[in-house]
C-alpha cells in the first residue's frame, strides 16, 4: 500500500478507498445536475436581489412632484416597496439564468464525459439564444455570442489564474 | 509384539497389515496434502487474476479519462462519467472476448 506501482488489493478499494459511504452517497448527490441546477438557481437568486436593491438607488423617475408633496413615512414605504419589487424581479432574472446555465453546463458535460471550456462556452451560446429568443433571430445569435464570450473569459480566468 | 501361540506367520500377517495401513495412510496423507496445496494455488492464482484485472482497468481508464493537467484534486463531473462508462466498457469487452475466444477453443477442440 506504499506506492501507486505496487499492486493493489481490489477487496480493499483500492489505494484509499476507506471513505464512508455516506461522504461517497452525498457527493454523489451534489455533483448530480439537478443539484447543480438548483444551487446555481440559489445564488442567482442572492446575486439578483444584491444586484436589485443596488441598482434600485438609479433613479427611475420617481421624483415627480406628486410623490414630493406625500409625507415622508408615505415616500419612504414607496420607495420601499419600488426596491422590493425590482431586486425581486432582478432575483429571478438572474436565478433563471443561473438555472438555465448551469443546468445545460451539467447536461453536455455528462453527454461528452470530459471536463474542458467547451462545456461553459456551448452552455453560455445556448442560454444566451434562449434567453434572447423572443426577440427574435438576430437578438438570439447576439445573445448566443455574447454570454458564450462572457462564459470563455471567466473560464479562462478560473483555469488558468495563479 | 508378541504372539506366543500364535507363531510366526501370524504375526507377519498382523505386520504386514499393519505396514499397509501405515501406506494407506501416508498416502492419504500425501493425497490430502496434494489437494489442499492445489487448492491453494487456486486460490492464489484467482486473487492474482483478479487483482491484475483490477490494475489493468485502473491504469486504462485512468489513462483514457483523466486529462494530465490537473485543475483541482476531486473527480469532477466529466471524469467521474467517463470512468463509470470506461469500466462498464472494459468489462463487457473482456467478457465478449471471453466468448470469442471459448467458442474458437471449442471449434479447435471439435475440429481435433
């Protein structure tokens, strides 16, 4: 059992195999699509609603002089209400992306058996075109384009960094 | 021993059937002996089947599924796919082959 050229006893798993079954079982579990899918779905969720309440501070034309003149307890349960509403419908957004990435990430990761950028590049041209498809053809194939370079510059940086 | 009365060729009677006991023993000793070597040569020759079987997969599936250059330290989810189909893959050849070879050992034996 010293080095790796020294045959090995199949009975026994192997160089190491003495890792309990349920570590085996629940890394099983989370290396799975759907858990993929859903965990992605997660932190897009967490991602849109930072991403919502951030850019609910841009104003969008609600300093009229309507909503001037209400008290401020009034303005401020609007303005409340107005950030919700938009980081609520960025989470989603962005959750749907996630989920759809992620997902079709697993998906052609499986079909090909094999770990390379093409997973994240064909992924990203797919969610992009979905995403942007009822815009129609051309707005697809931008959409394609662009979140598959997006997909390859963040792939590129985590393969290769330090 | 002695057989007074008996006389002489009584007793080389009872020292012959003696003696030949003795050989049947010693024999069935030896036989026992036999037996139980090769069923322990069995034994090692199987466990040693099986564990080249065991190496020869590793080495090959590790050599087909695991690209050398080595981002992180677990199995992700492309090589873990790739491993389970090489294994079932390598088991299924071998055991196709198997049958090619049995059924050309039978036509040789049926042809001789």
């Amino acid at each position: 059992m010293s080095s790796p050229e020294a045959p090995q006893n199949p009975m026994s798993g192997g160089l190491f195999g003495n890792t309990p079954p349920e570590a085996v079982i629940m890394q099983g579990i989370m290396e799975s699509c759907p858990a993929k899918v859903v965990i992605s779905g997660g932190a897009g969720f967490g991602l849109g609603l930072a991403f919502g309440t951030f850019m609910s501070s841009v104003d969008w034309g609600s300093n009229t002089e309507e909503f001037r003149n209400l008290s401020t307890r009034e303005q401020i349960r609007l303005t409340l209400k107005d950030m919700g509403a938009k980081s609520y419908s960025s989470a989603k957004n962005f959750a749907v992306v996630g989920a759809v990435f992620s997902g079709t990430e697993c998906l052609i990761e499986t079909y090909r058996a094999k770990n390379d950028m093409w997973n994240g590049i064909s992924a990203g041209c797919i969610t992009g075109g979905v995403l942007a498809a009822r815009a129609g053809p051309q707005a697809a194939l931008f959409g394609c384009g662009g979140f598959a370079a997006f997909s390859a510059v963040i792939d590129y940086w985590l393969r290769h960094h330090d | 021993m002695s057989f007074g009365a008996f006389g002489a060729g009584a007793a080389a009677q009872s020292n012959l059937n003696i003696a030949m006991a003795e050989q049947e023993l010693v024999s069935s000793a030896e036989q026992h002996w036999c037996m139980t070597l090769l069923f322990k040569f069995t034994v090692y020759l199987t466990q040693e089947m099986v564990t080249t079987l065991f190496n020869n997969i590793v080495d090959s599936c590790h050599k087909k599924c695991i690209p050398p250059r080595y981002t992180e330290e677990d199995l992700n989810k492309g090589e873990s796919v790739c491993i389970d189909r090489c294994v079932s893959k390598y088991f299924a050849v071998n055991a196709k082959i198997g049958e090619k070879l049995s059924g050309a050992a039978q036509q040789g034996q049926m042809v001789r």
